[in-house]
C-alpha cells in the first residue's frame, strides 16, 4: 500500500512538471494540474459510488481502479475482491503515466532550452 501512496504523489508531481513545461504562465499551470489530479483522484469515485446500483462490480471496479484514493480506500473493511485483483494494474498504470509525464515533459524543456 506504501507503494500506492509513493505513486500518487510522484503523479502530482508529474502533472505539475508537465503542464508546467507547456503553459508560459505558473498561474495557468497550477490551475491546469490542480484540476487534473483532482478529476484523476475524485471522477473514479463516482463509479465506486455507483457499483452494484447501476453498474456491475466488474465494470465499476475496471472505471475506478486508476485512482489513488478509491483504492486506499478499498483496503478499509468491506472492499470489493473485485478492485483488489487490479491493484497491479493501478500500480502499473500509475507508473506508466508518471514515466510518460516526465518523458513529455524532458522532450518539452529540451526543446524550449535550445530555442533559447
């Protein structure tokens, strides 16, 4: 679970160093990243939410494992087996978007840098 945590906070940190590379202004970049980590963190919750009364566990579980929050959530008493069995493939797809964050954003600064 540590691990989860240690990933979420570098996705925060990716966002931020992403849009911070493309947005000429701090304050829009803030913004910007801001807004996204709180639809990544927040938007999943709602198909949480909805299991079992409009969506199958299944569907609900595949909607929401990508975020931070509804899987640390899912370790309290009561979880679904359902969004257990993908925390591999949160942790995996946390990953993969930090890494490609910072790819994006090393080829942005690369290019910003020797426009001068």
């Amino acid at each position: 679970m540590a691990i989860s945590r240690l990933l979420a906070v570098l996705f925060c940190c990716m966002v931020g160093l992403t849009f911070s590379s493309f947005m000429n202004n701090t304050a829009r970049a803030t913004v910007g990243a801001c807004l996204t980590v709180a639809a990544v963190f927040v938007l999943p919750l709602f198909a949480w939410f909805a299991a079992g009364d409009q969506l199958s566990e299944r569907v609900a579980a595949m909607l929401a494992y990508v975020s931070p929050l509804v899987v640390a959530l899912n370790e309290l008493p009561g979880g679904w087996d359902a969004l257990r069995d993908l925390y591999a493939l949160h942790l995996w797809t946390m990953s993969l978007a930090c890494a490609a964050m910072l790819a994006v954003a090393w080829v942005r600064l690369n290019v910003l840098l020797r426009q001068g």
